[in-house]
C-alpha cells in the first residue's frame, strides 16, 4: 500500500521514530516546525499558535512552529517543561538538493543534560542522577548513587541505606534520573511522588554491569585504579556511575 504522506512527512517521521521520546525540532526553511504530539506539547510549552500543515492524502496534520532565530527563547521554555529535545538541521544546500532537503539531528538537548549557556542559569545546577539497587534482603540493601552537572564538571559517587533514599533526592536539584529498565517497578511510586518534573531514562540492565561501569570509569578518568578518588570498594555506586557515564555518552 502507498504511502499516502508527502514526503517531508515522510522524512519527519524517519527521523523522528530515532527519537520517539523527544520533541523533534524540524529546520524548514527560516523555521523549526513540530508535528503531530509533538506540536501539542510545543504550542502549550511555549504559549504559542496550534496550527495544521497538509499532509496530502493523508490529511491535515497538527503543526507549531517558531523563526530559526528564535531557538534561543522557545528551547528553554521546552526543556524547563521537562521535555528532551532534538534539534533537526538542513545539512546540504536546498539549492542542490535532489528532492527533499537531506536533514540530521545535530544537537539533543535533555533537562540533566545542557552545556549550552543559553539554558543555564547560575541559581542552580542540573544535576543528572543514576541510582541502583543492590539485591538481597531488605535491611541489607543500599543504593548505588552517582549525579554530576555536565555544565560544572561536578560528579558524585556514593551509597546509602534505602531508608534514606527519598531525604537524598529531594535535596539536590535533579532533572533526570537513570534506572535499570528490571528495576522500573520498585522505582516507579518513589520518583512519582517527588516534588517537580524528573525526568526517568530506563536502560538495559547490561549496562549495570560493576565491571563495565569500572572499566568506563578508568577510561574516562585516565587512571588504572579508583583509589585515589575513594570509590573503590562502592560496588554499587561504581555500578550507578558506569550507566551514569554511558548515557551522557550516547546523548
């Protein structure tokens, strides 16, 4: 069967099944346009007009959108509504151009995750937490803990009794929060009721892995050894770290 959208729908959408979890920023022309959910959430974040663009024989479809030039003002709006963000540029000249306008996402803005000065603010940090639980009994149980501000360099490794969880994450600014996708249930009434939007990222849990997360922590620190930062013996909180470090990687 055909496919009845036209094909800068098309290409949209190709783009935007990479990134089914952000608001896709779509560069047309002098404007970033957003469709569909994502241009709900866009016209609402950002106070601005839901109109619809057509979609051919497929129909009208939802449609907001901003001036190039105005990214600096709407992004911030987008990401202080807790919403990850893909900024999706034209990469050849449409001059050239055979057909459609070849487009890339170049940039992927999260709320744990700016390094752009034009949405930091110097009243307080973004930090970015992963949290892992060990297993066995309850009373012996502790949580692996890292967070870091990718914008200060600030990162922190630690572990700390389960009873203390809640007073731990409601002391610190976080914006997002990585979990292991087996551990979704047991974190899942504990993130929903904190206060403010926290954004959660479930990954694989291959990626708690202790002798994976040390080896990325070697790696990114340049040393043999996590002696000298006193982390060594944190089995859990090496572990946190090392999907900590993987997903700010692959963002």
């Amino acid at each position: 069967m055909k496919d009845p959208n036209t094909p800068l729908i098309r290409q949209y959408l190709e783009i935007k099944n990479k990134y089914p979890e952000h608001i896709l920023l779509y560069r047309i022309g002098d404007f970033y346009e957003t469709f569909f959910e994502d241009a709900e959430k866009t016209a609402r974040a950002c106070n601005i007009i839901l109109t619809k663009r057509n979609n051919g024989a497929a129909g009208d479809v939802p449609l907001a959108g901003f001036p190039y030039h105005q990214l600096e003002n709407y992004l911030p709006k987008l990401v202080s509504a807790g919403y990850r963000v893909a900024i999706c540029e034209q990469v050849e000249d449409p001059k050239k151009a055979k057909g459609i306008v070849r487009r890339e996402v170049i940039e992927v803005v999260t709320p744990g995750i700016i390094l752009n000065e034009r949405l930091l603010t110097d009243k307080s940090n973004n930090f970015l937490c992963s949290i892992f639980l060990s297993p066995g009994p309850d009373r012996l149980q502790v949580y692996g803990i890292s967070f870091c501000d990718v914008s200060t360099g600030e990162f922190f490794i630690g572990e700390i009794p389960t009873r203390k969880i809640r007073e731990f994450l409601e002391t610190y600014p976080i914006k997002e929060i990585i979990i292991s996708k087996e551990q979704k249930q047991h974190f899942e009434n504990l993130i929903n009721s904190l206060p403010g939007k926290i954004i959660v990222n479930k990954l694989e849990p291959w990626i708690f892995d202790h002798t994976f997360a040390r080896e990325a922590l070697l790696g990114h620190f340049g040393t043999t050894s996590l002696k000298g930062f006193g982390v060594e013996n944190l089995h859990y909180g090496i572990i946190s770290s090392g999907a900590l470090l993987y997903y700010i990687k692959e963002t």
